[in-house]
C-alpha cells in the first residue's frame, strides 16, 4: 500500500533534467509516495494509499532549493538598511557590514546562533523551500567558525528544511588578525577540522576587491579539495577578479553573484560544467549598480541556478519572490525560473541525484501551491502560493 498519494493535479512539473518544456508539465497528474521516496509520477494507476491528498486544480512541483543563503548570523542590520534605502549613512553604533554582523555573531552562544536561525528557516519552509545550503562566515577565527559548522549540525536536526553545509570562513578579512595569519588558519586548521568532523560538505571564498586575492582564493578551496570539501565561489559582484578560470579548472559546484564576469569567462565555465547562482533579491536589496546579466550566461552556455542570499544585508526567505524578480529583473521566462529554483539549484549543491525533480526513486518534497496554472509563481508578486509542503514523504506545512 502506498504511503502517499496526490491526485489528479491540474498540473505536475517535474522539472525532470530530460523534460523538453524544461519543467516536463504533465495535466492531470498524480504521485505515488512510500517510504519517503517517489514511486511514480503522472499515470500511477489505481492503488490504496494510506493517505491521500486531492490535488485538482492545484499545481505540484518539487520543493524549492535555495543554494546560497547565510541563514545563520546574530544581531540584526534593519538600521543599516533603513538607513541606505533612504541615501543616508547608518547611525553610528548600529551593526554594518559583514564586520558588523561578525562582531554580533561571535557574541552567541551556539544555541543562540541556532535559535536566532530557526525562524529563519521556519519562514522558507512556509514558502516551499525544503533543502537549504547554510554557510559560515560570520566568525572569521578558528573557535567562532567552528560554532558556526556545530550550529549547522544543530539547524539540521531541528527543522524539516534539509541543510547543506559550506565552510566560508573566507567570507571577509578579520579586522583582529593579520590576512597571511587568517589565510594560513583556514587552510592549516579550519578546513582539515571542518573535512575531518564532517561539518560541512562545501568550501567556498569571496574573491574581489577588498575580501580574498585570487591567490588566497586559490590556496582556500585548494585545501577544500585536498581535503574532500568541494569548492564553491563568490565571484565577480563587484570586479572582474579572473577567479572564473581558477572556478573552471578546479571543476567547482557553482559560482555565485558572476555581476562583472565576462563572457569569455562565462563561456569557460560553462564548458567546465559550472553552474551560475543568480540573486535577484540581492540585486534589489543592495540596489546593485550592475545586475547579473543572466541571458549572457545562459547564452554562453551556462546552467543557471536561483537563490536567496538570505542575509543580514537581504533579508529575503521566499524562493517565490527569488522566481518573480527572476522573471522580470533578468528576463528569465516562467519554465526556466522554476527549473532554476529547483534541478538547477540541486545541481549546485551536488543533490539532483535526491532531490530537485520529481521522478521515481528521488525524494519525496513536494509542493502543492493553491492555484491551477503554474505561470501564477511569476505573476502574483509577493504571494505566497504553497498550501502544502511534503518533506520526505511526510507533510510538514499546511495552510
Ligand atoms: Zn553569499
């Protein structure tokens, strides 16, 4: 008998990664859950099922991935952000910055960093996303970055949303210790530690003016790999680093922001099989003189992945609002933002194997969103439109 059973959607998309239409629409669906896992999607025959869910006039698609947020962080930026919307500077004695945010961060406990984070993560999965990557960064000393990989152990035990966890301690310069010192730190002791104690599966570096060099870059996620850590990048958001082809040659998950990237760059990448994380909300939030050209690289040939950037300088948690400003801001149509959302977004976190499409043996996260078409995602702006939320088989948010 099956576990779960949702029928007779208006519409599946299951963004499958052969789907002609790129998010392989099927009208009059339904999906077959046991175990947790997909056992058949479309025309699943008649079968009992422990549990149904009546889906007409409903769509279903696969849970949101976001791929790129700093979920986890202390103190708040809203002066900041209240100050810059308004072309003031900040009040003085108000959290700025990364170096602001840091400063508050290493403040808490690991319990308070994952309390403060908890909610966070409580408001994506209300909006559908049901696997998260979670970086560090906000520690940027041995101790601090260390309770920042325990806190996303913590986080991943104490929400339904599914953590991926990436070691940035090359977020930012630390302004108490020497840049050789730091560098030597991360590559000498953070990421053996992080590799060693399974902390984290990813390791990423901010490589522009005024963070890492391309040559401290390099020497970070060449330890990430020597170590198991598979490398990602912050390139280019606001210079033309040549991080790309370093991104390229190390075979890396992803590379995000990609703002002043050339084409050449973007071509290389691409061919390297590099996925591109775009942030819409990002561009918006920080009123970003350059935003990502997303049809050049998708015209050079890149797969393009959406995410949040959730942070305290983009206090953004809905993956709809990511596929709305996506549409309209980068000229993506309604299909491709979706599949960027979800197959492209696993692919960037090296997940698709499990999660990202919905097709037989992968698991079962799924959204039923309250409206028939899926093209509303992109037209009801600021809506949240998920009335279900299915994480492993198992419904965790109904509304
Ligand atoms: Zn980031």
């Amino acid at each position: 008998m099956t576990d779960l059973l949702i029928r007779n959607a208006a519409e599946i998309l299951t963004c499958a990664a052969d789907a002609p239409d790129g998010i392989g629409r099927l009208p009059g669906g339904s999906i077959a859950i046991s175990d947790g896992l997909i056992e058949a999607v479309g025309e699943v025959g008649a079968r009992r099922a422990h549990k149904v869910i009546e889906a007409a006039g409903r769509v279903v698609l696969p849970g949101f991935v976001d791929c790129h947020t700093h979920v986890l962080f202390g103190g708040s930026r809203v002066e900041e952000y209240a100050a810059r919307v308004a072309g003031r500077e900040p009040p003085a004695g108000a959290p700025v910055g990364i170096a602001g945010t840091v400063r508050e961060t290493r403040r808490l406990s690991t319990d308070a960093l994952v309390a403060q984070a908890l909610p966070r993560l409580g408001e994506m999965l209300a909006h559908g996303t049901t696997t998260a990557e979670s970086k560090t960064g906000y520690g940027l000393a041995l101790e601090a970055e260390l309770r920042m990989l325990e806190a996303n152990r913590r986080l991943a035990a104490g929400t339904p949303v599914e953590i991926v966890s990436t070691l940035l301690a090359a977020h930012a310069l630390p302004e108490d210790m020497p840049r050789d010192e730091y560098v030597g730190l991360i590559v000498g002791r953070l990421v053996p530690r992080a590799a060693a104690e399974g902390l984290a599966r990813f390791c990423d570096a901010y490589c522009d003016q005024g963070y890492f060099t391309l040559e401290e870059t390099q020497r970070v996620l060449a330890a990430g790999v020597a170590h198991g850590l598979a490398p990602k990048l912050h390139l280019d958001a606001y210079s033309t680093t040549g991080a790309a082809r370093l991104a390229a040659d190390l075979g890396a998950a992803s590379v995000d922001h990609l703002n002043f990237t050339s084409p050449e760059e973007a071509e290389c990448l691409g061919a390297a099989g590099v996925v591109a994380v775009a942030m819409p909300c990002l561009d918006l939030a920080v009123a970003h003189p350059r935003p990502v050209d997303v049809r050049g690289l998708i015209g050079a040939g890149m797969t393009v992945a959406l995410a949040t950037d959730l942070c305290p300088a983009c206090h953004v948690a809905s993956m709809q609002l990511v596929i709305q400003l996506a549409c309209r801001l980068y000229g993506l149509s309604v299909a491709e933002a979706i599949r960027a959302a979800t197959l492209h977004a696993a692919m960037a976190l090296r997940r698709d194997k499990t999660v990202g499409s919905l097709e037989p043996g992968k698991q079962a996260d799924v959204l039923v969103l309250g409206v028939e078409r899926h093209e509303e995602l992109a037209y009801r702006i600021g809506s949240n439109l998920v009335e279900r939320v299915i994480k492993r088989g198992r419904v965790v948010v109904e509304r």
